[in-house]
C-alpha cells in the first residue's frame, strides 16, 4: 500500500509539473506574433509539449504533495496562464510598434484607405504598416529574436518558478508603465517621414496660395505620394538599425520582467 502512495504522489508530481509548464509556454506562444494566428492551435500544444519536454525535470513545485486537480493546483494553473500572457505579450508589443508607425506614415501619404488583413492581430491596417510588421518579423527572425524569446521563456521556470504569485504582481505594473515605450518608439521612427511629409504638404499649401488656379485635387495627392515614396527609399537603410534596436530593448524588457 505504501508503494502504491508513493506512486500516486510522484504521478501527482509529474502531472502538475507537465501542466504547468504547457501552461506556460502554450500561452506564451498563443499571444506571440510568431505562433498566434500563423501557426495552429494543435501545433502549438506540440511546440510546448517539445520545449517543455528537456526542462521537464528542473521545473519545481511550489511544495511537494499538491494534487493535480485540487483547488491549489488549479489556482497555480491560473497564474501561469498569466505568467505565459504577459512574457508573450512582449513580442506581440514589439510587432504593433512597427504597425504604428506604418500607420501613421500612411496617414500621412494619404494611404489610408490602402487595407490589407493583419493575419497577427486579425484586422485591417494599411498596406504600409502591413509592410513594416514583415519586415520587422523578418529582420526579427533573421537576428535569431526568436531564439532568444523561447530562450528567456524556458529559463524563466528557474528565476519565475511556478506559483510566484508575488512576482507576478509586480509584473503586471510594470508592463502597463513600459507599454508607452510602443508609442514613443512608434513615433521615432515614423518621424522623419511625417516630418518631411509635412514639409511637402506646407510647400503645396504656399503653391495654392501663388497660383490658386491650379487643381490641387488632383495634383496633391499624387505630389504627396509619390514624395512619401521618395522619403521612404532614403530611410530604408535606418530600417535595420531601427529594428536592431527595439529588438534589443524589447528582449531586454522581457529579462527585466522575468528577474
């Protein structure tokens, strides 16, 4: 009979520490970019399973002895599904940083009505912050970001172990105040083009007033268009270095957020 305890305990042990690292993970990867929407829901679970599988055995438990459905265990669950929210949630910030800023570029060349479907939030946004987003998810998989998010992921089991309720509420306010990084990071990079942008539009606005006969209807737009063009191919070169930079501070967010 005291074997039969035993191996029930150590069942016990092995099912909550495999629930609560798919947990985890498979919420993590739910919310990232990379997995969200592009990848589907059953090889996600397939993902997490693998990831967790080689860590399996360092994964700790709040105290020996929980039972893998009782009302503890379940409340546990409950925290890592948010832990895995907010540490995939840094990836999904650092993508909508470049679709901010495409969108307010596109706003201002008049291509707002330009829509394609986002597959990674799942709604229209304009052709051009559409361009941005893959672009920055490519340069972002080109420079191994990936790598380095599902690194931070499985190491933060030992510096977050499961049932860190009081990390966890420390987190979360620090994850709202960082969250106005995305726009002024947006808006850095999208200011030489609205910035210049601008310009043109001021420069069109002096041509109205000299020679009012002029059909700035049909002039304008097209004057703005292609000069927002024009911008944009003499800035390409700064993309890079852009991503570069907010890749780096968004993998640093995530080291900060898991100690």
């Amino acid at each position: 009979m005291a074997d039969l305890t035993l191996s029930l305990t150590q069942m016990d042990e092995w099912l909550c520490r495999g629930i609560w690292g798919v947990t985890r993970l498979g919420s993590a990867l739910m919310i990232m970019p990379l997995t969200s929407d592009l990848v589907p829901a059953t090889l996600r679970l397939v993902i997490a399973i693998a990831l967790v599988l080689p860590i399996f055995p360092t994964i700790t438990l709040p105290q020996p002895g929980i039972a893998a459905f009782s009302a503890e265990a379940m409340l546990i669950t409950a925290g890592e599904l948010l832990t895995g929210l907010v540490l995939g949630f840094i990836p999904a910030l650092y993508l909508s940083l470049f679709a901010l800023a495409g969108n307010l570029v596109a706003m201002q060349m008049g291509l707002g009505m330009a829509q394609l479907n986002d597959p990674v939030g799942g709604i229209s946004v304009p052709a051009l912050s559409h361009f941005y987003q893959f672009g920055a998810l490519t340069l972002f998989i080109a420079m191994n970001g990936h790598g380095v998010v599902f690194s931070i992921l499985l190491e933060s089991y030992q510096t977050l172990p499961t049932g860190s309720f009081t990390p966890l509420q420390t987190l979360l306010p620090t994850l709202v105040k960082q969250a106005a990084w995305l726009f002024s990071a947006g808006l850095l990079l999208a200011l030489p083009a609205i910035f210049s942008l601008l310009i043109v539009s001021l420069a069109l606005g002096f041509l109205t007033r000299a020679a009012p006969q002029l059909n700035m209807m049909s002039i304008g737009f097209p004057a703005t268009l292609l000069a927002g063009l024009i911008i944009l191919l003499i800035t390409s070169h700064r993309f890079a270095d852009a991503v570069g930079r907010y890749t780096t501070e968004a993998l640093l967010m995530m080291r900060q957020l898991t100690g």
